[in-house]
C-alpha cells in the first residue's frame, strides 16, 4: 500500500440521462467501492469522489424523446441514479451534479485560468449544421457510418461497436438526429486544447515514469493514441445547454462536456469539503496525496490523455497514481444495449431481489472484466449465489453460529491441546487478510472476493473434517472447543475481510460475532481475533429458485419485442 498521507478517489461520473445498468456497476462503481472500504478499514484519510454528468448533447436529446425539459430529465435521473448506488453499498463520502453553481464556477475558472496562459487555440473550422433546425449539431446529434468499422449507427464522437473516438466530419454518410435530413458544412469559432504540445509531457509522465503501473488494457490504448499522433481538440460546443463559455466572444457556446465533467471531480470534493468545514485543496494539489480513478475502457483516453493534460497545464494539480480500468460487460452473450432494453436495470433488480444487494455485488465482482470483456448470465448469478454464498459461506457462518448456541450458549470456548492441524488452521487462517490486502492494492479485486471466499471454503471443511457434532457425545468432547474456537476465530476474520465485497453482510456477521469496532490490521496470529460472546444465527443469504431466474430471461427476452 501506498505511504501516501491521503487518498483521493473517484468513480466516474454516470451520466444523467437514463437509470444504471449492471454494465455501469461492474465497470467503475464496485471496484471503486471496494478499495474505498478497504483504504477505510486501514484508518486511511481517503476522499471518494462521483457526481452526475448532467451537461452535453445526450441530456436535451432525452428530454426531446421524454417530453421534457433537460433540467426535469437531470433532476430525474440524478436522484434516481443517487438513490441507486445507495442501495447498493456504493459508499462514496460526496455525490454531487455537474449542474450545481459550485461546479459551474470551478469550470470556468479551470477555462479562464488556461485561456489567461494563452493555452488554447481559437480557430474556425467547418462543422456539420442542420438547416431546417437552424443549428449546429453537436457530436451526439449525428449518426452515420463509422470510418473505421463500417457499422452505421455510430455517433459523432465515438463508435460503440469498435470504441473508436471520432469527430462528427469523420462519419460517412451522416444523419441529423433532429431532422432525419443531412447535415451541411458551416464556419463556426471554436477554443482547442493542442493536445500536441503535452506529447513530451505524456510520454515521460505516462510511458516512461509509469509504464509498469498501468492494467495492459489502459497502457496500451494510450500508447496508441500517442503513437499515431494527438492533434487540437475543441474544448468548446455549439449547444444551448452546459456551461456558458466564460469569454466575451463564445456566446451561444458551452464548454465540452469532456472539458467539464472530470472537473466535476474537483468541484465534488470542494463541495465535500464546505459542508465538512475541511481544506480541499491537499486532496488535489498536496504531492502527499494518491489520485485513482475508477472508470470503464470508453472512459480511458479522457482520464489518461485529457485531464491530465489539463491538470498538468493548470500546474497547481497532481495527475493520478493509476486509471484501473474495466473493459465492458456483456449480458446473456450480448453487448448491453439500453436503447434496445438488452440491460439489466438495478432499480429494477432491487423490485425482485430486495435485500441482495451483494449477491449481485459478489457475481459482478468474480465476472469482473479487469483485463478482457467478460459476460453476465442469471443461470451463472443463480449458481453462484447458491453454491457460494448460501452454500459456502453463509452455511458455515450459520452451523458455526448454531453450534456456539447449542454447545456453550452462544459463549466462545477456550483453546486447549491444539494439534498440528489445529495450528496450521490458525496459521493459515490469518495468512488470509494479506493475501486479500496485496489482491486489492494490486487492483486484482476477482482475486481478492475468490481468495476471500477461500478462507470460507477452509473452515467448512476443518468443520467438516472435524466432525464436532460426532466428538460432542464421546470422552473427546473437550476437543469440541477448541474446534469451534477456531471456527470462531474465522468466522470474525471473514467479517472483516468481507466488508469491502460484501458491505450488508459483513455487517451482520460483525454484530452477530460481536467484532464492531475492528479495523483490518487490528488482528494477526500473536493478536487473535475471539470475541466473547456469538448471537443467535442469522441467515444472511437466501437461496434463488429456478422459477425466479426463468422469470428474469423470459422478461430480458420480452424487452425486445
């Protein structure tokens, strides 16, 4: 871990024009979530940091389809999506909107103190402009044919077949999304970023400095961008809804909502801290502090190319330790489409699993998609909540539980005449919370659940093995303690090192083996983990019928037709 004095961390800013999906959750929000808890269970001073994107085209195209304004559709969706995250655990310190007054302000100071070093580059150039709507289209208001792929349904700024960023010129064949009709050519000024001039600075901060700390999937697609060459990008739009351009000649313009939503980030944690009476400015200014952004792959070049450049230009901000990104999550074998209802939706999961929260953070985390696309299935979320939590470890932390009850009272036993495979128990036992520290802090967070779910796999079968229920009614009966000493022993490690998978239910197991108040390094084999007293069993998982997940693939089939 990190020596740093403070952490910041951030989560990717959901963009507030429809609900959140398992894809959303999987990519940025979990993973985040997890190493947040855990830098929490190791008394760190840490800020975790999200808002909602409430800027750019997509918002007043939502409103268009609704039949609303953009700020009913962002108030909508950004209580809704807050709400959401909620539900699941995700344990941000502040959740802001970029369409707040304070982010707002701290846009246009990021803009006006850039365009004062006289950073940026004012040019005309043509851009696409539907006549019968009489305005500039920007990016998400044009589709076409991608100029990489082929396929045509590609926006303006980004293909979502092949992930290639585009300009809207770029597409064959483009459409007006307003009018159905073809867009002309039309002279407009605009403010660029020369992300040419930062190549120097990217190459050495980026390939150079911190090739080794880079996922594969993040270095690689950087590298590219910087290989084949960066040129300007406008930081400005042609749009009636954002943040106004803060310079006397860009009426009718917004800043870029790329420009403005990682500012968000900044403007979220000046936010936090007023209503905490705290100093923002180490979090992001102080070389002591860690910056880690959590973001999907079609967020990467804005968080490892963009905003650096940005942050670097503006020479007050340090630019981020790692960019641990996840490649996309695909459903049922599919690409999630929410324009075709191809999602799962979590505020519609909570209607039919309410209260199982981490059984979908528990599956998200083994399918997590660190390194490659990977797939969603309900036959594969059915197995593995029966056959792991149910099975594995809310089975053992229940007979465990249920066991201390019938034998003692509910009162732990002590230890006496351990044998060598009681020790190599112990031993092992408390080999666990390093292994799942050194999985988390190396961002591998499959590792780290599986290994977790390890632990609880070796307690059942030392359970198992042992037979206490057999040796309770023989002359070994003392030996009966000593077992279910131990199994307590790891039944509050498991309470510990579960919290930053599985936040509900290490809660419960915390009171109900009466470990509240202990933090991750509180505990080893010298400082052993035995509460006192164990509760009354509580099952904390619950089994999935078969009807249930027919239920959910027949309705995912249904949403297409």
């Amino acid at each position: 871990m990190s020596l740093k004095k403070r952490h910041t961390i951030t989560a990717a800013l959901p963009y507030a024009n429809g609900p959140i999906h398992i894809g959303h959750l999987a990519g940025a929000y979990i993973p985040a979530d997890i190493y947040s808890r855990y830098l929490r269970l190791l008394k760190k001073d840490i800020i975790f940091i999200c808002g909602s994107d409430e800027h750019g085209a997509a918002i007043p195209i939502r409103a268009k389809k609704e039949g609303l304004s953009p700020k009913k559709i962002i108030d909508k969706y950004h209580f809704e999506i807050k709400k959401t995250f909620e539900d699941f655990g995700i344990s941000f310190d502040n959740y802001s909107r970029t369409s707040s007054k304070i982010h707002h302000e701290t846009a246009s100071i990021f803009f006006k103190n850039l365009n004062e070093k006289e950073l940026f580059i004012e040019k005309t150039t043509d851009q696409l402009f539907d006549q019968k709507e009489k305005q500039f289209l920007a990016d998400r208001f044009v589709t076409g044919s991608c100029p990489k792929c082929g396929h045509d349904e590609a926006f303006g700024d980004q293909c979502e077949k092949c992930g290639s960023t585009l300009n809207a010129t770029d597409l064959i064949n483009p459409k007006s999304i307003l009018s159905g009709n073809k867009p002309v050519l039309k002279s407009t000024k605009h403010w660029f970023l020369p992300l040419n001039d930062y190549v120097s600075f990217l190459k050495k901060w980026f390939i150079n400095d911190n090739k080794d700390v880079w996922k594969s999937n993040v270095f690689g697609q950087v590298k590219s961008w910087i290989d084949d060459g960066l040129k300007p990008r406008a930081i400005t739009r042609d749009l009636d809804w954002g943040i106004p351009v803060p310079h006397e000649d860009a009426k009718g313009k917004v800043l870029y909502v790329w420009f403005d939503a990682p500012i968000g980030y900044i403007s979220s944690t000046i936010e936090w801290a007023r209503k905490n009476n705290k100093d923002w400015e180490p979090y992001w200014q102080d070389l002591d502090t860690e910056l880690i952004h959590f973001i999907g792959k079609d967020n990467i070049v804005f968080h490892c190319i963009i905003f650096p450049c940005i942050l670097h230009a503006s020479e007050k901000y340090i630019l981020p330790k790692n960019v641990p990104a996840n490649e996309f999550l695909n459903l049922e074998g599919r690409k999630i489409s929410t324009s075709k209802n191809w999602a799962i939706w979590l505020n519609d999961y909570m209607k039919y699993f309410p209260n199982m929260q981490d059984s979908l953070r528990y599956v998200l985390t083994t399918n997590a998609p660190e390194n490659k696309d990977n797939d969603f299935t309900w036959k594969d979320f059915q197995a593995k909540n029966n056959n792991e939590l149910v099975a594995i470890l809310g089975n053992y932390i229940n007979r465990v539980a249920v066991l201390t009850q019938k034998y003692y009272q509910g009162v732990t036993p002590k230890l006496s005449n351990m044998d060598k495979n009681d020790e190599d128990i112990i031993s092992k036992a408390y080999l666990y919370p390093k292994k799942v520290s050194d999985s988390i802090e190396n961002f591998k967070f499959r590792e780290a659940v599986n290994t977790m779910m390890d632990l609880a796999r070796m307690g059942n079968k030392y359970l198992a093995d042992s037979e206490p229920w057999k040796l309770i009614t023989t002359p070994k009966k003392k030996k009966v303690e000593t077992i279910i000493n131990i199994s307590i022993q790891i039944c509050s490690i498991l309470s510990i090192v579960s919290e930053p998978f599985l936040p509900s239910a290490s809660k419960k197991l915390r009171n109900q083996f009466n470990v509240q108040n202990i933090y991750w390094k509180d505990f080893s084999k010298e400082k052993p983990l035995i509460p006192v007293k164990i509760e009354k069993s509580e099952l904390i998982f619950r089994k999935i019928e078969n009807h249930e997940i027919d239920f959910q693939l027949k309705k995912l089939n249904d949403s297409e037709k």
